[in-house]
C-alpha cells in the first residue's frame, strides 16, 4: 500500500522552526524531506529547498540513517547520530536527533531531524576528553584487578566500576561451569533479574550467545530482541545490553554483560574499549584461577578429593574460636577404617585405595553443606560438625555407620563389606584446644577399636582402663607439659599399635 502523501503547512511550520538557531529538516514517509528551515538551507550551500533532491543534498551517500523514527517506528525515543552534509568540497559533520511526528492513532507519519554542527575543534576536544577518561579508567582498572587474588573480590569490584563509569545502568560477570555460565557478580539488577538469569546455558540468551561465539554481542532494545529473554527485560523495563566474552589464552574465562534502560547502541569505539578491559580481566581472571587452584591443591588430598589435616586443623581452629566466644556446642567425629591392612595385603595397595575413595563418598552423602571433613592420614578421615550435641553427633555416625554396612570393596554380592570404629570428641566437654579436641576424638577411636571394631565411642575422662586422665591431663598431653603427659602419650601410642588392624 502506498504511502499518503503528507501535507504540512510550511506556514505554521516556519512559525515553529524560525526561532531554531540549529538546523531542522522534516522527512516524510517516503523519506524525502517536506520541509527545511534556513539554517539547514544554509548548511548545504543552497538558497532555497529543492523537494526532487533534497534528501541526497542532507545524506550524500543516499542512506537512510537508522535514527530516523520512520525507518524504526518501534522506537519511540531519540537517538544521535552522525552524518556529513556538503557544502561544495567542504563537508560538515553533524549530529541527527530524529524526533517521530505521530498523527492522532498513534502512527508515524513524519520525523524532525535537528542537525548540530561538530567542528574539528569540538571533535578534537572531545576526542581528548575521552581519552583522558578511558586512561583513567584503565589505570583504576589496573589498580583493581591487581588489588587482590580473590576472584570474587575481583569481579565484584570490576563490575561495579564499569557501571559508575559507562552509560549503562546494571551490569552482570559471569563465569563457565560445565555447560553453562554462571553469574558471580553483579550491580544494579534487581532480585527477580539476578535469580532468572544466574545461570544460563552456552549458546542461549545474550551473554550465552557471546560465550558460545567468543565474540561481542550487542543488542538495541533485548525487549524486541527474539535472542533475549525479552519478558524479563519487559518487567525490569531494561532495553540495550552488551555482552562481552573475557578470553585468555583462546579459553573463555567469562561473560561480562552491561545494560542500559534505554535504547541505546555503544559506537565502534565504545565497544573496542570494553573489549580492551575485558582483556585486562581476562590475564587477572587467569591468574586468579590458578592461585585458587595452587591453593586447592595445597588444601586437598590427591587420593580421595578430600581436604587434607593441615587445612582441617585450621578450619578446626576457626571454629573452635567461634564457638568460645559464642558459647556454642559441636562435635569433631574420627572415624579409622578397620583391617585396612589386611586388605592390602590380601587385595593389592590398588583394592586399599579404591577402599580409602568409597569411604570419602560415603562421608559426603551423610554430611551437611556446613560440615567439615578430611582425610587425616593413612587410613583416618575426621569430621567437624558445627552446632551438633552429642546425641547429633551419633546420629550422624549411625548414619555413616549403616552406609558402610551396605558398601561392599568391590561392588559384588561376597565382596567384603568396609567397616570403621568412630570416636566422638564433644566441645567444651571433652577439651578446649584444637590438638586436645582431635586427641580425645582419636582415643575415643582407639577404644571403639578394643571393642570390637565397627563401634561408635564417645570420649568421657577415664575412658581407657590402662590410661588415668582427665580433661586437664589431655590438655598436659596436647602441649607436652610434663614427664607424666609424656608416659601418657607413650601408653596411648602402645593401645593404638594393640587394637589397630
């Protein structure tokens, strides 16, 4: 169907534009312009509006410029751009506002164009002004990404600056797990947004798009955009986003997205800088990994997975802190897989380690997120359990207890199943410093071992028969205090060699 031609009364049109001290030009739908005011005349080096040429006189190269509101009628909102307007050999560059002229349904049936005119100075300034703030940026940058080695502390910092600096309004850093990215800092999203896009798989929505392409996604308005999860961009009344892949050595280290509650499209240089910054990180994000991940090692016990004693002591220390200045109650559980040496012997050291890596499986489907546990040595793991009395306490090594029990070595019906003793040490009853805990915890083992094996044991004072002691005497005995605590780490050192099999 053809366009109506529009007609707007040059009269009124003059008595609106005279007063403009910039040029204005007016395009009809058919995209040539209906109407200029003496300074746009001006600006092309006419004398008056020629209607056949018009158009080409203000945009040379015969463009329609995608501000214009009648090339984009979903685009309610005012956008710059630039152009070049020639005058003879001079070319005059200049910036578009487009405003849509609506008729009483709501349709656009024409544009206002207003021109301002850039000269090479004003360029020129602002080019400085720019530079001079990237370089800012880049320095603070630096300071902030080398700052620390906390990636968490990282990413919250960075994420929150690129906000205060750029025209974005929210901005989101995700990092790769498995198939998907996973959100770990963000700033000035709400609830709603963070909790529908925390994680999100490669490949889909916007920031998944620039992990799977490993190249820049930008999009005008995510509310029309089919790529987006558009109704949350709706709710939250955002529209522009970039989503920027952080790569370091050709492997993707992240997403950064930004987001802006206006339609709005970052220019060439806008982008390249983002992508300068996002190369930074990309070096921080590296280095960061690996420092977690040396300390991960230094931390972890190669065989099971599991934490290894140094770091279970210093987690014991913390919490023991804690619970003294809160008055709180919990639980340090060791537990020694019985005839360990046996099954060596018997199996091969091969069938003992596939034993040592069922037992850590079995500890972590009957401990909690907040409970604590390592292999302690040799064929001895440990368990703290925060805020655990001691009737929890055994509950929970009835529950590892019984697992065992149904866990055979090498998952055939007459395969021989794995058994522990379990020693239960309970703070403050049982002692009151980290070495004296896990050491009444260790002897309440040894006696759940002189049992009988495969038994739970709780640690009271004068637990052992061939041993007299109270909770000050294992204190002596922790810190090597006199001859006696000697003699009594010497008997306890004797039982262990007696009832360990």
């Amino acid at each position: 169907m053809p366009y109506k031609k529009v007609v707007l009364p040059d009269a009124n049109l003059e008595s609106v534009f005279s007063c403009v001290k910039q040029p204005v030009y007016i395009s009809g739908p058919d995209f040539k312009v209906i109407y200029a005011n003496s300074h746009a005349i001006k600006l092309v080096g006419k004398t008056k509006l020629d209607t056949n040429r018009c158009y080409k006189i203000f945009h040379p190269d015969g463009k329609v410029p995608s501000s214009c509101p009648l090339k984009r009628p979903a685009c309610d909102v005012r956008v710059d751009e630039q152009c070049i307007c020639k005058k003879g050999h001079t070319e005059n560059t200049c910036y578009i506002n487009a405003v849509p002229i609506q008729d009483s349904s709501g349709k656009v049936i024409a544009a206002v164009h207003m021109l301002e005119i850039t000269t090479e100075q004003v360029r020129l300034a602002e080019e400085l002004l720019v530079s001079n703030k990237e370089l800012q940026l880049r320095n603070e940058f630096s300071e902030i990404l080398t700052k620390s080695l906390d990636l968490e502390e990282i990413l919250g910092a960075a994420v929150k600056r690129l906000v205060e600096w750029s025209d974005f309004d929210a901005g989101a850093l995700y990092v790769p797990k498995d198939d998907f990215i996973e959100m770990r800092a963000h700033e000035g999203i709400s609830k709603v947004f963070s909790k529908k896009m925390k994680r999100i798989p490669i490949g889909k929505e916007l920031p998944g798009l620039a992990a799977q392409r490993k190249r820049t996604v930008v999009s005008e308005n995510a509310q029309l955009d089919i790529r987006a999860w558009t109704d949350i961009f709706i709710k939250d009344r955002l529209k522009a986003t970039i989503s920027l892949p952080i790569i370091a050595k050709g492997e993707l280290q992240g997403v950064l997205t930004l987001i802006s509650k206006k339609a709005y499209k970052p220019n060439s240089r806008e982008i390249k800088f983002l992508e300068s910054i996002t190369d930074q990180m990309a070096v921080v994000m590296e280095n960061a990994k690996l420092h977690q991940k040396t300390i991960k090692l230094s931390r972890t016990d190669n065989l099971t997975g599991l934490f290894n004693s140094r770091y279970f002591e210093e987690i014991l220390q913390r919490q023991l802190n804690w619970a003294k200045r809160k008055n709180l109650v919990f639980s340090v559980l060791m537990l020694d897989i019985d005839d360990i040496k046996r099954i060596n012997d018997m199996y091969g050291h091969d069938s003992g380690d596939l034993v040592l890596r069922k037992f850590a499986q079995v500890l972590r489907n009957n401990l909690r997120e907040t409970d604590f546990y390592a292999r302690y040595g040799g064929d001895e793991f440990v368990v703290l359990l925060p805020d655990t009395d001691e009737d929890m306490a055994k509950t929970v090594a009835g529950k590892i207890k019984k697992e065992l029990s149904m866990t055979t070595i090498f998952g055939f019906e007459d395969s021989p199943l794995i058994t522990s003793s379990i020693g239960i040490a309970i703070f403050p009853r049982a002692a009151s410093t980290m070495v004296s805990l896990i050491k009444a915890a260790d002897l309440a083992m040894y006696r759940a071992k002189q049992d009988g094996k495969n038994k739970i044991c709780v640690f009271e004072p004068g637990l052992l028969p061939d041993i007299h002691f109270n909770s000050e005497h294992l204190e002596r005995l922790a810190t090597n205090a006199d001859f006696n605590a000697i003699q009594t780490l010497i008997t306890a050192v004797d039982l262990k060699d007696r009832y360990t099999g």
